[in-house]
C-alpha cells in the first residue's frame, strides 16, 4: 500500500470571515484525517480579520498578508510555507459535501501524470454549478462549443451535465484546486501577475504544456456560493473591468501579438452587443480594444 499522503489546504479570506469559519468547520466535520490547515487574511477589515481569531486557537495557522495581493498571491503567500504532497487552494465560500481530501488524494495516488484535480460543485440550494472549462481559443469564441462536443464530446465534454466518473478536462474551477505540490513548485505556483481571474487558466495551460493532466473528480463534492469577497453594485464594473485585464494579460503571455488582436475585436463585437442590451458599459470595448492595460488594475487601488 502507498504511504498515507500529506495534504495541506489553504483557504483565502477577504472581508468573508463568516464564510471561512464555515468553511473550516464543515472541512472538520467531513475529513476523516485533519489536514495542515493555513487560512490566509488578505487585508481584511480589522473587524472581519477579528472574527478569525479562535481559528488559531483550534490549530488553525493564520497568516496576515499585510496588503491585498489579490487571488493568487494570497494563496501563492500560503502555499509557499506548506510542505506536504498534495495542496488545496480553497475559496472561504466554500462547503466539503463528503471527505473531499481523501477522495482527491487517492485519485492522485492512483493517477501519477494528474498534477491538478477539481471537484463537482453544487450552489446552496444543492443544484449542480459548472465546475471546468476548455482552454480559451479563437475559434470557439467565434463559432461556440456546440459542433466541437458533438464531434468531439471527450475532448469537449458538457460543463452542464452532471458526471459521474472521473474525466479528463482542460480547466478546473479555482474555487477549490487539489494540487500536486511537487508540480506546483516546479512551474512556480500561480502567476502572481494576475490580481483576480483567469489564474486557474494560466496554471492550467502551464500544467498541460509541462506534460501533466487535470481532472474533474465528481466523487468529490464541495458546495460553492460564489461571490463572497465581492459584493456590492459599485464593484460590479470593476471587476468587469478587471476580468479583461486578466484574460488579455493571459492572450499576452501565452499567444502571439495577432492571436491577442483579433480575440480582443471578437470580445469587443460581443461587449457592443451586451452593451446595446445594458448589460456592459459602452467604455469597456474601448478599453479591451487598447489591449486592456494592467495599470488599470485594482491591484493599484487597493
């Protein structure tokens, strides 16, 4: 029998302590074996940061970032102090169903090429959330999916059905990402470039380009809000903005210059329909047309 896996989970909190302390404590409750357990505060509100406080009572580690480092640096700033086999970056709305932990370990275990893992997700009224997706291409940006999953429904299986058996994907959800550690150190984590979105794109691609695989393991359930950190009509706009920033720095980094070009006019020509119907400000195309710049970040306003 293989050794026991160590596993460590790190969960990232920004002004959702209610969340992450429900978090933990349905983690306790449906883990056979209690994981290393980091909850890292990204600059929080002092009055969120102090509801956090039994956590570290409890065995909980607690780390304050000090600043908002956004998504992926604020679980990069965990993760990088967690020595174990296997890591879960885990968002604070997030619920375990069953013992996920067990579940994604022994899938690892039994899977040597899977470098990353993901788990079927439901919403708080227990009704089935898409939890991967398909690497981003030109092509079905302007076509759709449809003609890909009927041709090729392994390769493009449907994000809305609910599987039953573990199955190959190009993208989990970075709402709750079963890692391989040594892997994770090999590619050098998530790119802390990102402030929010398209990370788990990034690493993914990054996963898939080193020769390891990622997998949707449906065995193992999380329930998932969504949304948590990020409430309020005001944000709305900028995290739209901040979307695109995102998904445009991914075209830079991972595409040539005329892929990024002529994906940013088929984005533009959607947001001018969205925008027609009032479901985007008109502003938006312009910005996604300059290429949308990273100086606009939040990261530089927070």
């Amino acid at each position: 029998m293989a050794p026991q896996a160590k596993t460590a989970v790190v969960i990232l909190n920004f002004n959702s302590a209610e969340h992450t302390l429900r978090c933990v404590e349905a983690l306790r409750a449906r883990s056979a074996t209690m994981p290393e357990v980091l909850v890292v505060d990204n600059a929080s509100a002092p009055a969120d940061r102090e509801k956090l406080s039994p956590l570290a009572r409890s065995g909980v580690r607690l780390i304050q970032s000090g600043r908002n480092l956004g998504f992926s640096g604020g679980m990069m700033l965990g993760a990088r102090q967690v020595d174990t086999d296997y890591c879960l970056l885990l968002n604070s709305d997030c619920e375990f169903q069953n013992d996920v932990l067990a579940t994604l370990s022994d899938f690892m275990q039994s899977h040597p090429d899977a470098a990353l893992c993901g788990t079927a997700m439901v919403d708080e009224s227990g009704r089935p959330r898409s939890s991967f997706n398909y690497f981003p291409s030109l092509y079905h940006a302007i076509f759709g999916y449809g003609l890909s999953q009927l041709l090729n429904p392994r390769r493009y299986p449907d994000r809305r059905a609910q599987h039953t058996e573990p199955l190959q994907v190009d993208v989990v959800s970075g709402a709750a990402m079963f890692m391989r550690c040594s892997v994770l150190k090999e590619l050098g984590g998530l790119d802390t470039g990102y402030f929010l979105y398209c990370e788990e794109e990034d690493y993914a691609l990054r996963v898939h380009r080193a020769g390891w695989q990622t997998w949707l393991v449906p065995a193992a359930r999380v329930m998932h809000v969504g949304g948590a950190s990020s409430q309020g009509a005001e944000l709305k706009p900028r995290l739209q903005q901040e979307f695109y920033i995102s998904f445009c720095r991914y075209l830079r980094l991972h595409y040539g210059p005329l892929y990024g070009l002529a994906y940013r006019l088929v984005m533009a020509l959607k947001l001018l329909k969205r925008a027609l119907t009032g479901r985007a400000p008109f502003s938006l195309i312009g910005f996604v047309l300059k290429g949308a710049p990273e100086s606009a970040s939040l990261r530089h306003q927070v």
